[in-house]
C-alpha cells in the first residue's frame, strides 16, 4: 500500500513543496505561540486561569 503511494505522488510535478511549506506554518505557528507566552501579561495569564474556577463557584451557590 505504501509503494502505490509513493509512487503515485512521485507521478505528482511540483509535489516536493508541500513538506516544506508544512514545516514552515509548523515552526511559525510555535514560534508565534512561544513568543506570545513569554510577553502575555501576568495578570491575563491569572485571570484566565482563574476563569473555571470561578464559574464553578457561580453553579454552588
């Protein structure tokens, strides 16, 4: 199954592009996210993890 595969995208003209354009949106994409959670403010961080918590005291009482 495999080999049928290969080869069928081996037929494909201009496929070998495709890797590396994924590999591109995969490291911006982490890159992006790493830089955003290094400069996201600690006070946004901690209200939004206090969000569950607070809307399970709103559903007690």
């Amino acid at each position: 199954m495999l080999k049928f595969a290969k080869n069928y995208m081996d037929s494909i003209a201009g496929i070998e592009i495709f890797p590396i354009i994924s590999l591109l949106i995969f490291f911006t994409f982490f890159v992006v996210l790493f830089w955003w959670v290094f400069t996201a403010k600690k006070d946004y961080i901690k209200e939004v993890s206090d969000m569950p918590l607070d809307n399970q005291k709103d559903q007690i009482l």
